[in-house]
C-alpha cells in the first residue's frame, strides 16, 4: 500500500489487554487544572517500570465538568486491577488532593470499581464527611484551602494497550514533523492516549537484552546508526530518523481510530514532507491478542 509517496508495511501492531479507568480532574482555573494532571501523570510512560500508563485524554469546558469548573479527562492503565488501584491511589493522593482547589470525579461508572475517595477519605484523620447525590457518592476530606471532594469509586474497563505505528523518515527533522502531526490527530480521538512524553517514542524497546535482568533493550532493529552493523536492520538507505507512537485506548475501536487518525496525518505530510514509510512493532503474535494490520485500519 501507497498512500501519497508514502508506503505502508504489510504488517501489524501487536496490542495487549490492559484495566483502565477515566479520571475527571477540575480545578478554580485551567493553570490549576494543568498543574493538577501533568503532576499526577508524570512518570507514566510505560508499566515495564512506571505501574501504569496515563495521559490527558482531553481538557474539558466547564460546561462538560461535575462541578462547572474548568477540567480534564484523564485515562490510567494498568495490567490488573490491584495495581490500577494501587496507581490511582498514590497519584489522587499525592498529586491532585495536594493541588489548590481540585477536586476529583470518576470519568466511567459502569461495571466493576476500584476505590477513589473510598480509599482517600482516612487523610481526613475522621473529619471526613460522606455525600450523596443522586446514586453517586463523594468524599468530602477538610484540608487547608477548604475541602478536597472525591467521588468514592471509579469503574474500570478492559482497554488495550500498545497499540502502535512507526515512521521511518529521512531526518530527524522530518521525523519528529510527522510525529507531531499525528499526535495533533490522535489527541482528537476520544478514548484513546499517547502515554510517552510529547506523544512520541524514540527509544522502541525490544524484549530482552544481551545483559542478565533486562525486561527490555533497545530496538536495535529500528537504529539508523546500527544500519550495516546489525544483521536483522530494518533501516532502508534514506532513513535516518525512526519515531515510533504508542496508543492506550480503553477499546479495540478507540486503539484502531487512533492508529488511523495518526497515519493519516503522516501520510498527509507524505513523500514530500520527508516521510519514507509507516509500519508498527510486533512480537510474532506471542505478546498480545490484539493484531491491529496496518492495510486494514487504513483500508
């Protein structure tokens, strides 16, 4: 497949099942709001070393919050659901209960929970106070600036994690143009996140290492400067530049929107901008049961 100059690989993303759950943060301000979820999704690239894997799915007007303030949706995910509590829980608690005026709202409330102000209430050293509203409960937890509300559970879902594409292109210019502009268009997509810094990847990762321990090493396969020098390169001659773009989505559907947003946006760059070719990481069909092919999700 060709699309504008630029060649799609016959290939596919090999994704995994992951828990997740939606977060509502809102806050006096948007500044507030920013401070709030970038401090509580620092640190979340990856579950190889961080626990989960978070970002900001998008900001919210205040027309779209619990409270008519200003918010954001943020998507978590984690590998099970005691270490999807256990994230929360930390990062609730150290990142947007310490944040001046937020307050915290569970984004999903169908299916099974895991604890939110349930868990958070006991800072309030007994002074906390439960409410209803409705068939929703929250939390309301005395701190200095007045009260921190906390509705008391989340639900989670069966999302998918390590959806992914990578673009091969002639410089690192090039490159990192094409990353940007697909990340613009799968920041669009609802449901779905890009969990590593910026939206981009520049150390993919393989399984294994060559030394004792290591979970993952890096992807040498993909290293222009290892071109001629290892025997299984994937580099063309031209290629000096390979991003790759990890999606989290909390669906198959979301995952595979996202992967089309995005490679349509490269391909819209196409030949002319720099761009050699679009394929995505795998493991044989040996990591995860979910195979996004690329000629089908641009199909």
């Amino acid at each position: 497949m060709r699309l504008n100059g630029v060649h799609i690989d016959d290939t596919f993303a090999e994704a995994f099942p992951m828990l997740g759950t939606r977060l509502v943060i809102t806050a006096d301000t948007p500044a507030w709001v920013q401070a709030a979820v970038l401090s509580m999704t620092g640190f979340a690239t990856s579950v190889i070393a961080c626990g989960c894997e978070a970002a900001v799915e998008r900001l919210l007007p205040p027309d779209e919050t619990p409270d008519a303030r200003p918010g954001a949706a943020v998507l978590l995910f984690a590998m099970n659901k005691a270490e999807l509590a256990k994230q929360v829980g930390r990062r609730v608690g150290q990142c947007v209960m310490t944040s001046p005026g937020s307050a915290c709202y569970a984004g999903l409330h169908d299916g099974p929970t895991i604890p939110l102000g349930n868990a958070l209430r006991y800072f309030g050293d007994g002074w906390q106070i439960a409410k209803r509203v409705g068939n929703r409960r929250y939390w309301r937890v005395p701190v200095m600036d007045g009260e921190f509300l906390c509705e008391a559970a989340t639900a989670v879902v069966e999302g998918v994690g390590g959806g992914n594409f990578i673009l091969l292109a002639v410089d690192r210019r090039a490159g990192l143009a094409a990353a940007q502009a697909a990340v613009m268009a799968i920041r669009e997509v609802p449901g779905a996140i890009l969990p590593f810094p910026g939206g981009v990847v520049r150390s993919g990762s393989k399984i294994g290492g060559k030394y004792k321990g290591m979970i993952a090493s890096t992807n040498t396969a993909f290293c222009p400067t290892l071109r001629g020098t290892v025997p299984a390169s994937l580099v063309p001659e031209g290629v000096e530049s390979i991003l790759e773009l990890v999606i989290d989505g909390v669906s198959a559907d979301a995952v595979a929107a996202a992967m089309r947003a995005g490679i349509g946006a490269v391909v819209g760059l196409g030949a002319a901008g720099g761009v050699v070719s679009v394929t995505a990481g795998n493991y044989g069909g040996k990591l995860g049961r979910y195979q996004f092919r690329l000629h089908e999700v641009m199909a």
